[in-house]
C-alpha cells in the first residue's frame, strides 16, 4: 500500500510545504504463528520473515533481501537522482520545503506510524507516540529552525594576514549510508533522513531485519513526500536485507551512520577501511545512574523506573547500572520494588499496558543467562526475572539488588528489562565516580542529588558523551545537543550543529580582501636573496617574542636595518647577549 502524493500545493511559495494526501497505515495480516521464531525463512534463506512479537502473528509474506548487487544498482541510481536533481545544491528553502512536508506527514498520520511501530516490535501505544512520534516532531522542528545557520559558512581569524579573509563552509558528501536498529523503526529512520535531507545529502537508509515490515510503510511515505515536493524519490531509497546488504552500503557510499553493537561496529569499521569511507559508529551503553544520598527519592525512582523499563529496557541510554549511596539504598530498593508491582506488562492494543514486548527472539536466552550468573555470584531477583508465558515475548520487569562488579549483567550490555542495584558505600563521591567508569561502555550517565552543584561535578568526572542532572534521557531530546559517546560506546555524533555538520564536508576558503592578490615580497621570490631565512627568523622575533625586548632588539631593529640596506648583511646575524 504506497502513499502517493496527490498534488502539490498550487501557488505555493519555494519554502512552503505542498498540498498532499496520504494513505492510510494498511491493516497488516493475521497470519499464521511465526514458528520457530525466526527472521531468516526456514524455507528460503534469501527471504526474510516479518511477525509481530506481541503475539507472534506473521504480519505480512516472507520479503526478498537484497543483495550486495541490488545494493550497487541502487546506490548507482541515488547518484543519477541527486545530479538530476542538482540536490547538492539545493537551497535551504528547498530542503525546509521536504522538512515541513515529513512534518506535517507525521502529525496528520501520527496514529498511523505509532501503529506501524506497535506491531512490529510490540511496544506499548504510550511508548511509540513518545519515542516515535513525538520526537520525530521535535527533531524535525529544530532542523527547519536551524539548519540554515548552522550550515552558514562561518568566518575565521586570519591572525597576522590582515590582507586575507577565511572562512569555513560545509558541502553534502552526497549520498549517506543509514544503518539503523530495529527499536525505533519509524523515528531512526525519519531522524537520520531528516539530517541528510537538511544538509543537502541523499540517504541510503538499511534497516534492520527485525523492522522490515514498517520500513515498507515509512518508504511510502517519505517518497510520497518527496513526490510532492517535485523530487525524484530516490533521493531516500530503502535497503532490505542482511549483513551482505550492510556491507555493500557501507561499501559504496560517501559516509556512514551506524547504530547498533560494538561487534557489527567494528566489522563496518573495518569494510569502511577498504574504500576509506568516514564511518559515525553509535554502539549502545551501559549508563550509570548516581544516586546521592540526599536525592530526592520520588523523582528517582519515577526516573530509574522509566530509564530502566521505557521500551522494554531496548535503549542505548537505558538505566541499566544503579549506584545507590549507602544511606539510601534499603529504602530505594524497597521503593522501586513496590512500584514494579504495580507495572502491567503485556499487549500493545490494550492502551493500559505498560511495558510491551520483547522483539528479538534471541534475547531470551541471553537474558536469563545475565540474571543466572548475578544469582550465582550473590545477587538478589528483588523482582521479576522469567519471561510471561503467553503468546507473545514477554519479560517480567526486574530489578536485581547486591550486584557487584563481577558480574555479566553489570558489565555487558543488557538490552532488556534488568535494572540492577549496587552499593556504593559510604556515601563516598569518589568511589561512585570510579564504579561509574569501570565498563567498557561511555555513552550517557546521569546524577541525582538535592545539591545541583556537587551532582553535576561528580558528573564531569564520569567518562561518558553525555552527562544529565536530575533526570533520564533528556539530552536526546534536546535537538540542539550532539549525540554519541566514545571507548566501547562509539565514536562520531549525530544530532545537532555537529551532526549536521557531521554530514558535510568541512572545506577551508581563503581569498584576498581586497580583491588585488598580494605580490610574494622580493626577497621570497626565486632565486632567493642571500641569508633570506635571517630575516625570517627576524620577523618570528617581532610577532611571537615574549618581551618588548625581545621584539625590539632582535626582531624590529635588524628588519629596519636591513630594508634600510636593501639586503641582508652577514653581521646581521651576530650574535646576542641571552635574555
């Protein structure tokens, strides 16, 4: 069921969103239980499998992955659509035109892509509008309010070349390979496309296999957007697909944006390596959460509940290390455990739900693994722990308390619903800093005490991209803040004047101020004079000295002497007294 666009807005101004309809989001299938739960058709390995994990319902047939070879000819095509279109050179009002139209697709449409994202990966109705929609909104607000300024060419200092002028500017790369994962289908793919299309770029978006589904409804309607706007659709084109795919977008692209794990980030590092292709890697974290002991218990637990179980836990800034003070931990244990109680866990069509499914079915095991090795080494299950029988994937919410550092699910990234608890003991701000840093992952932190002040200094000492005060989350949401984080969490950002900017080529410009280019002076002109570099050394003197002394002595009054001579005597160079 594509969207088309059906007209564009007669008399409409150059930066105005055209008029358009769009379809309505397709009623997916009710078909047979997806048994084994699997992505791969066990009957055709080229073929991949689209069921909803809510309860496990096929959605749609089994879809063709593309190849390494669709991908080329794909790429080969984006090129050909983007000189057409001069898309490169577009003008900021023409790119504002495409952003306001995907808004105005995802607020008039925005039941329909929450729906999309609810049955693909299960979540709850409350959790796509938020992490779906309403974010695509506001990303997308930003971008047409910024991106102009922040693609400006911007001036430089040209220090002692007073007769010059310098400047920065930034030109698209061309064509952006998106690698995206499945827990946000529709706002990582809107998000990312929304940066290329502000910045003048074409997007090559592969998306995951585990999302494959929406992604037919999200391509609809971004071409139908594009259709509107007179460009040709190509300018964002959808792979489909496995890690071959991957690779050959890596491959045959200008960049590359990838979210997902540290394992299949260094294997795009390492296929970027062979053509040299600038690579942005997000690989997930396993952020701290520093909870002092005079925090405001309430707010904490209303945010740790919320970092640790929004999505299922299935976020790269989940709450998945708690550091409680000493003082304070009984009585946040005890307090978290009562709200888990109160969690409803189970199907996204009853809106009342609160935590939804699980999408890879894979998780399982490796979840109940994590859980029975912190048991084995002293950990307490407080709450939660099994998976909910039924028909669909679904994880009890849990909270595990007495962790220590020895333990896997402290360590290695969890990607469920498992907050777990630890001690720092005696109340010690430098110990909770050292415990904060001790994994491999560094992407976001966040700190919670009634002093704003010693929260947020404890804060700058934890190793980390992101750091936030008294809250969960909230730096993503602030469009204007580069995102990304570094060790085992990445390296690169997206989001922001530095995303943005990410996105283009960085190019210097020099030119004369004046119009008339400068004559290189006699004595640099070849042949060279005679003891030229003593003059050199001279003028080094006069503008870098560190005394007036020094600037008279040894850099004015030589210079003054030796244009006075017309040359450059040998006794120029005798030698001085030290300073």
């Amino acid at each position: 069921n594509a969207l088309a666009a059906l007209a564009s807005g007669g008399g409409a101004t150059l930066d105005s969103p055209p008029v358009f309809a769009l379809a309505p989001l397709a009623a997916a299938a009710t078909g047979a239980a997806a048994s084994p739960p699997l992505v791969v058709d066990p009957d055709d390995k080229r073929r991949m499998r689209c069921y909803s994990p809510a309860d496990m319902r096929e959605l749609c047939a089994s879809v063709p992955a593309h190849t390494a070879h669709d991908v080329d000819v794909m790429v080969r095509s984006v090129r050909r659509a983007v000189a057409r279109a001069r898309w490169g050179e577009s003008s900021f009002g023409d790119r504002r035109r495409v952003l306001r139209t995907m808004m105005i697709a995802v607020e008039r449409n925005q039941r329909d892509f929450a729906e999309a994202s609810c049955r693909e990966t299960g979540k709850t109705q409350l959790e796509a509008m938020l992490g779906e929609v309403l974010t695509t909104c506001e990303k997308l607000r930003w971008l047409i309010n910024n991106c102009e300024s922040c693609l400006q060419p911007e001036s430089r200092s040209v220090g002692a070349m007073l007769h010059k002028r310098a400047w920065c500017e930034w030109r698209p790369f061309g064509v952006i390979g998106i690698i995206i994962p499945w827990n946000y289908p529709i706002h990582n793919v809107f998000s990312h496309v929304a940066a290329c299309i502000a910045s003048g770029n074409a997007a090559v978006v592969k998306v995951s296999e585990w999302a494959t589904w929406s992604s037919a409804y999200v391509e609809s309607v971004l071409h139908g957007v594009l259709k509107a706007c007179g460009l040709p659709p190509e300018l964002v084109t959808f792979v489909r697909g496995f890690g071959d795919a991957g690779a050959a977008v890596v491959e045959h692209v200008d960049k590359v944006v990838f979210i997902g794990s540290p394992h299949v980030g260094k294997l795009v590092m390492r296929a970027a390596a062979d053509t040299l292709t600038p690579v942005v890697l997000e690989l997930g974290g396993k952020d701290p959460f520093v909870v002092m002991e005079n925090a405001d218990l309430e707010h904490v637990v209303d945010n740790c509940l919320r970092g640790a179980f929004l999505n299922n836990g299935q976020n790269c800034i989940a709450c998945e290390r708690v550091y409680a003070y000493e003082s304070i931990y009984d009585k946040f244990v005890a307090a978290v455990a009562a709200r888990i109680d109160l969690i409803k866990c189970g199907d996204w069509r009853d809106a009342q739900q609160d935590v939804g499914a699980m999408v890879m079915s894979g998780n399982a095991a490796k979840l109940e693994a994590l859980i029975a090795d912190a048991v084995a080494k002293g950990a307490r299950v407080v709450r939660g722990g099994k998976w909910v029988s039924g028909d669909g994937q679904y994880m009890q919410p849990t909270l595990l308390a007495d962790c220590t550092h020895d333990m896997r699910v402290v360590n290695e990234e969890a990607f469920g619903p498992i907050m777990t608890v630890l001690k720092v003991f005696g109340d010690d701000d430098d110990a909770a800093v050292e415990m904060a840093n001790s994994t491999e992952y560094s992407l976001s932190c966040s700190v919670y005490s009634s002093d704003a002040t010693r929260a947020e200094h404890v804060a700058r000492r934890i190793y980390s991209g992101m750091c936030v005060v008294n809250d969960f989350g909230i730096a993503y949401f602030v469009q204007s803040l580069p995102f990304g984080g570094v060790r085992a969490s990445g390296f690169g950002k997206f989001g922001g004047i530095e995303g943005l900017r990410g996105l283009c080529l960085t190019r210097s410009f020099v030119v004369d101020r004046f119009g008339k280019p400068a004559k290189v002076p006699p004595m640099l002109q070849y042949p060279t004079m005679r003891n030229v570099h003593i003059v050199v050394r001279h003028i080094v003197s006069l503008f870098y000295g560190n005394t007036l002394t020094i600037k008279l002595r040894d850099g004015l009054w030589p210079l003054l002497r030796a244009l006075v001579a017309r040359g450059v005597a040998d006794d120029v160079d005798a030698p001085r007294k030290q300073d």
